[in-house]
C-alpha cells in the first residue's frame, strides 16, 4: 500500500497526463456501427478471418505487429466502431510514453510535470489532429510517429553509454518499430533522420567520436537490419520490380508529386500542409459559432516556433545547449527537406528526390512526420533551461493556453465527426447530414452474405456492379451509404476483390467501358469470369445515373441466366455468374492465349480460350504456395494461375526424384500467370509460389533468433544490474 | 566635422586592419554579381560571409529572423501569401546563418573548456 502511494505520489504527474488523454478518447467515441471508409483507407475489419491475407498478402508481414493487437480484440468481441477507439488509444498513448522515455532519457534533470506537458503536446497537436481528421489514424499508416521519440532517446543513450548493456532498450524498441513501415518509404524517411541526427550528435560534440562509437554504431546498425529484416527481404524482389517501373512511366508523375506536395517554410514551422491546406485544422474549422476565432488560432500556430526561436536567445553553455542546437539544426534541414521543390531549395531537392530509393518520399507526411517531434524537443529544452527564471510562467502560459488551442478537438471531442477532412467543405461540419463522410454505416446485410461466400469452398472472386467510381483509383462512390472509398468487400469477405475502379488486367481501366453501348454486355461477364470473379454486387447503393447507364445491361444478362440472383435488398443484389463462364482458379492449355485490352472481339477470344482449358486439382502448401500434380499436364502445356498478374509468382517443376526447375514464364498473358511446363512426368508436380512469401519465411527466422537474443540479453543485462 | 574625421578614420583603420576580410567580402559581392543574384539576395550572401569571418554571434544572428518571422503571420493575415512566404525564407536564410555560427560557438566553448 505504501508503494503504491509512493508510485502515485512521484508519478501523479505522469499519470495526470494518461488521464487527460484518457479523456481526449473518452470525448472522442466513435458513433455506434459505424466505420472508417474514405480516401484511400478502408479500416481493416474482419482481421479474425484477414489477419493471414494481410501477413501474406500486400504488405509482406510488416504490419502484423500491429494488426496482432485488433487481432485479438476481434477475436474477443471488440466491435469494429469500438476498435476506432483503440486506433485512437495506440497513438496517443504511445506518443505520450514514447516522449516522456525521450525526455527522461536525454533530459533528465527536467521537472516531471513539464515533461508531461511536453509528452502531452507531442500526442495532440496539429499534426495528430491531421492524422485523425484525416483516415491514416484509422491503419498502421503513420504508427512510426509513435516511435520516434523512443528511437531517438534510446539512440542517444546507446551512444554516449559505454556499456554494451545500453543498447538493449534501443533494439527492443526497434522490434516494436519495424511495425511503422507498412510503406517502407517511411523506412528510408527514418534512415535519413538517423544519419542527420548523428552526425550532428558528433557536429555538436554530444557524442565523441572514436572507434569505440563507430564499433557501437556498426552494432546498432547490424542489429536494427536484422530485426528488420523479415520486412527488408521479401521486399528486394518487390523493390526491383517497382524500381524497374518508376524508371520507365512514371518519373513525370513524381516531379508533378514532388511540387504538389511542396510546403513553405513557414508551414513547416507550424506543423501544417501546404498542400490540402484548407482540409485540416484550423482551416477548416468545426467551431462554427465562433468562426471568427479561426484566424486568431491561424495567428497563434506560429507560436510555438517563435518559443523555440526565442531560445536560440537565452543559453549560454553547456550539453543542453548543444543538444538544443542540434535539434535546431535537425529542424532546419527538416524545413528544407519538407519544402522539397520549392524555392530556395528546389535547385538541390529537385535532384535529391529523384535518387533511387528517395523517389519513394513522395507524400508531405514521410518527412513531415519528424517535424513534430524535434518542435516538441525544442520546446522541452527551452522551458527547461528557462524554468525558474524571470520569463518562465509567462512563457509557459502563453505555451499552454496556444497548445490548447491548437489542438482543441481533440479535447471537444468530433474529430471525425465534425472535423473530418471529408467535412472540409460542408456548411453543417456534421457527419450524419454531410453528403459524405469518412463514418460509414454498413447495413446489416453486407455483413450478413459473408455467411453465403464463406461456404463456397471454391477459390473464385468477388467484384462491383455498376460503373460507380470513386474520386481517385481504388475507389468508389456510393451516396446512398454516403460513402468514397474503398469497397468494404475488400475486407469483409474471405474472397478475393477485383478492383472496380483500378488496373487489375495490365493498365486496362476495363470497368470504364461497362456503359458502352457499342456491345454486348455480355463481355462484362466474359471478362469477370475469366479473372475468376463468381459473385457480382449489383450496389443499388450506387451513383443513380450509373445504375440509370448500366439498368438495360443488368436486365439484359439476368434475362440470359449469366447473372443469377442470390441475395437482393435494398443495398445491393448478389449476383453468381454461371459457372460455365468462370475460370478455375489453376487450369491448362495447350497454347499460351494471350487477351488484348480491348472490348472488340473479346468475348470470342475469352469463349475461345475457355473451350481448351482443363481445370487441375491442386492442394495447398502454404498461403501462396500451391502444389499442382503433373498427371492432368500434356506434353509442351501450359499452366495458369488465376491470381492477378505478378512477375513474382513463380513456379517449378518437381520430379518424382525430388529435383525442381524454375518453368519458363509467359509475361504475354496480362489477366493471369502461365508459364510452359515443357515435357514432365506424371509422377511429378508443379509447385507454384509467391517468391516474396518465400524471403519473408527466411527474414522472418532471423529476425526471430535476433530478437530471441535481444530478450536474452535484456534479462542478462537487468540481471548483472540487479546483482550490482 | 572633427568628430566625422574621426569616424572616418576608424573605418579606414578597420578596413586596413582587415584587408583580407574585405577582399572575401567584394568577393562575395562580385560572385552574387556573376551569377545574377537580386540585390537582397547579394545582401543576405554578404551578411552569411561576414557572420563567419566577423564573426557575428548567433544570438545577434537570430534576430533579423525574428523580424523577419515577425510579419509573416500578419502578411498571411492580410492575405499576401506571396510576401509572407517571401519574408519567411529571408528569416530562414538568417537561421541558417545563427546555426552554422552556433556550431563554431559550440565547438569553440568545448575545446575552450578542454583546455581549461
């Protein structure tokens, strides 16, 4: 009892400030039944059934630290409204932590309750605000700003430390971290803060450079790859890939990238985007009955910077002044850095971005997202070299009362609700009566047919009817659920989605050409079943001038028995397609049938192909392995897989004496993958398999035996310390 | 008139006293020149040069940027964005300058307090 008063008494401070976040959750709950869908996020849900697809599938293993944790709440009931909050939790929570590890670990003669303030502001300000008004909140997407503090704080110790023991903290920390790059541009953002950050560390004299540090760093460089390497390898073969295809289509693209997203400096200072200015707090302003407060908070979010400005004024010597310098200049190259091409710095920047691997810091927010954090360290810095002296209370009431401010939504509650960045435009700044939001309501029948999918134990494909897309690719418009974003059949069902409104056939945009009158609709159907597609939504819930266009063609292919209805409500229809149009999902021919991108002619050439296929039985070695026998293979067939095309699927040959050849892979054929078998024996098999999944089995061992030894010398280490 | 001949005078012994400082610094004004710089461009150029061989000190650096961050938020105010950004690279060009300034006063303060 009396630990515990003692802990509640030296930590009140510290435990002041979970509670205010508490509340800032608390205020910010969730409507009920309601989701996140806009932009490009859809939140994941459903992760009990999709937590494998998301393991192996698009992002390669590096987001399921993350998922693990709304794994388990799926798993324990946690509705998908309630799992928001959580989102919500994680961010705030971990920002809090991770500051005040910082702050303790770097400033540690600094008063608990400003470094409470400070851990405080680092989890609410305008930045965060950006991210929950925004839908990246609601993903893994911006989880690294949570780990920046601690990253940073446990760096700087394992540096100035002599004892190897010191960097325990650091590479625990990494493990948690390498979650933050589900885009691994984030990866090379964090690699350029580090490599700025210690080299001013030694600029500034904070850690002395000999060979015992360069040994320290080799080790901590070493042992954060191979904690990470379980994402790094599956993704060189990705990389090469998406390398290979920047160089050839999209270089203007990035420049036009590179310039839209450009900030100005005084933008920077103040944690705000340049670009989408006018979509975030406080531009867009929720306070409708005090609208002309918005230009006063405009006024004040230069405040902080000019805090930070005035420091440069009040030291005279000493480590905190040098790291206060550091941190200043980290802030300036920041600056530079965030501004990309525009001037001053677009003669530099211009070259920079487009080197290999840089091209990939595309968006505001992969190096925006340090800015907050090194503002905040400043601001720790100041006040604490200024605590105590003549100026401090004034100062710091101007801080608090401007932090407020700047972050009043969070603490009003609505940030999605009233503020979300979809709201920007509408008069009312309400979710309920805007004509979209990012709150969507799923009727209880979408979520009611996964009962109807999840029993076909055939492996075919599910995709959207009428020709209703979204403001951007991978998105589409349905009003009626006041919804722009992705389908939410991506992740509700356990059957693969073939976009609607993005390029699943090479770049051929096909779903364009639906309300094309020239043809017959039956072409759609064709061309759905030969990408494997059995189920048809018919969203009644669409735009109504595409239901209008595409009302005689739905007619047309019910009335032929094509489509036939499951399912219908006032939502949607369920559609089957006759199975006599659907490909199976691993078949052969005795050609290589490659399929133009064109509607003319292609019913005729899909019929063609489907007349000399043979479906092939297969078993399933892995989440994307496949192993197929010989014995249904002729002579110089061929082999397809109906997955979407992916030069990374590769498939070999296995005799019946266990050897194994790579097949030869037919890149003509644009709506599958096949590769020529050549002559086999019927004993063997063919084992076709995802290449990447293959290097994430690898990395994921090593980056496990690494950590295994990190633990090991984490309890070693507290072990000996225990033992004095 | 005295007391102009004075002053006089000790500008031309500073100038003499420091022939070399002055070389870099027309220097620096004819390498604006030749690459076409503006004016203010040529001004801040010589200012970063003089901060270095002066020396000016980083406190005293750091206050044209004051100014200069001062206006901004009242250009943004008035709706001339142009200005206000304008305004705010010239206080960057300053920071810049109060850093790299900061880094010799560190470096000299560490040394200074090895010796001692």
């Amino acid at each position: 009892m009396d630990t515990l008063k003692r802990v509640l008494r030296e930590q009140k401070w510290f435990l002041l400030g979970l509670a205010v976040l508490l509340w800032v959750v608390f205020v910010n709950r969730f409507p009920a039944g309601h989701i996140i869908v806009g932009g490009d996020v859809l939140q994941p849900i459903n992760l009990k059934e999709q937590l494998a697809s998301f393991h192996y599938g698009w992002f390669s293993g590096r987001v399921s630290i993350f998922y693990s944790l709304f794994y388990v709440l799926d798993r324990l009931g946690v509705t998908d409204t309630g799992q928001l909050s959580w989102y919500l939790s994680v961010f705030v929570f971990g920002a809090y932590l991770s500051f005040t590890m910082f702050a303790r670990q770097v400033f540690p003669r600094t008063p608990k309750w400003l470094t409470a303030v400070m851990a405080l502001f680092y989890a609410t300000n305008v930045y965060t605000l950006y991210v929950f008004t925004a839908t990246w909140g609601f993903t893994n997407y911006q989880i690294l700003y949570v780990f920046i503090p601690a990253l940073t704080g446990s760096f700087i110790q394992a540096l100035r430390s002599r004892k190897p023991g010191d960097s325990f903290p650091f590479f625990l920390i990494v493990s948690l971290a390498s979650t933050s790059f589900g885009n691994p541009a984030f990866a090379v953002s964090l690699t350029i803060y580090f490599f700025l950050l210690t080299v001013l560390l030694f600029i500034f004299r904070i850690v002395t450079f000999d060979w015992d540090v360069a040994k320290r760093i080799a080790i901590l460089i070493v042992g954060a790859l191979l904690l990470n390497i379980y994402w790094i390898l599956p993704l060189i073969p990705q990389a090469r890939a998406g390398v290979d295809e920047l160089s050839n289509s999209t270089v203007i693209v990035l420049s036009d990238t590179l310039a839209k997203t450009s900030n100005t400096i005084f933008d920077t200072m103040r944690l705000l985007t340049t670009y989408e200015h006018d979509t975030y707090y406080p531009y867009n302003f929720p306070f409708m009955s005090v609208a002309w407060a918005r230009y006063i908070i405009e006024f004040l979010s230069f405040a902080p910077f000019f805090l930070v400005l005035s420091g440069l004024f009040i030291w005279k010597s000493g480590e905190r002044k040098r790291l206060y310098f550091a941190f200043f200049t980290l802030f300036m190259v920041f600056i530079a850095l965030v501004a990309r091409v525009r001037f001053p710095f677009d003669s530099f920047n211009v070259f920079f971005f487009k080197l290999p691997g840089i091209n990939a810091l595309r968006g505001w927010d992969k190096l925006a997202i340090f800015t907050p954090f090194i503002l905040s360290s400043l601001l720790l810095g100041f006040f604490s070299e200024l605590f105590g002296k003549t100026w401090f209370r004034t100062a710091f009431a101007v801080f608090i009362s401007v932090a407020l401010l700047l972050s009043l939504p969070f603490y009003t509650g609505g940030i999605q609700t009233k503020m979300s960045y979809i709201l920007a435009t509408s008069k009312g700044k309400d979710f309920a009566t805007a004509k979209y939001s990012a709150l969507v309501k799923l009727p209880e029948p979408y979520y009611s047919v996964a009962n109807i999918l999840g029993s076909d134990p055939v492996e075919n494909k599910v995709a959207m009817l009428p020709y209703s897309p979204g403001t951007s690719v991978g998105r589409v418009n349905l009003p009626k659920l006041q919804m722009n974003g992705p389908d939410p059949a991506n992740a509700l069902y356990t059957k693969k989605y073939v976009e609607l409104n993005g390029a699943y056939f090479g770049n051929w945009s096909f779903a364009d050409e639906f309300s094309e009158k020239a043809y017959d609709p039956q072409w759609i159907t064709d061309l759905y079943g030969l990408l494997g597609v059995k189920y048809v939504f018919y969203h009644h819930d669409a735009k109504p001038s595409a239901l209008e266009s595409f009302e005689p063609a739905r007619q047309y292919l019910e009335g032929k028995g094509i489509l036939r209805p499951i399912k219908e409500n006032e939502w949607f229809t369920l559609y089957d397609i006759d199975s006599q149009y659907v490909f199976p999902y691993v078949y052969a021919g005795p050609d290589v049938v490659t399929i133009d991108q064109n509607v003319a002619g292609l019913s005729t050439k899909i019929r063609d192909l489907h007349t000399h296929i043979t479906a092939l039985p297969y078993d399933r070695s892995g989440t994307m392995e496949i192993n197929v026998p010989a014995s249904g293979l002729g002579t110089d067939s061929f082999v397809y897989l109906n997955e979407k095309y992916d030069p990374l699927w590769h498939a070999e040959y296995v005799s019946p004496d266990g050897r194994r050849s790579l097949l030869e892979r037919q890149d003509d054929v644009r709506y599958a993958n096949a590769w020529k078998v050549g002559s086999v024996d019927p004993a063997g098999s063919i084992d076709i398999y995802s290449v990447p999944i293959r290097f994430l089995l690898v990395g994921e061992w090593l980056s496990g035996i690494t950590f295994l030894g990190v633990i090991a010398g984490a309890v070693w280490v507290s072990k000996r310390k225990a033992n004095g | 008139m005295e007391q102009n001949e004075k002053q006089f005078d000790a500008v031309l012994t500073f100038v003499s006293k420091r022939k070399i400082d002055m070389g870099i610094m027309f220097a620096s004004i004819i390498f604006g020149m030749f690459l076409n710089w503006s004016v203010i461009g040529i001004a801040i150029f010589a200012v970063f040069i003089w901060s270095i061989i002066g020396p000016i000190p980083s406190r005293v650096l750091a206050l044209p940027a004051l100014f200069f961050l001062a206006f901004t938020p009242i250009l943004l105010a008035m709706g001339r964005n142009a200005q206000a950004e304008e305004f705010s690279i010239y206080a960057y060009y300053f920071l810049v300058m109060a850093v790299v300034r900061g880094v010799v006063e560190v470096r000299e303060e560490k040394t200074a307090n090895r010796e001692q």
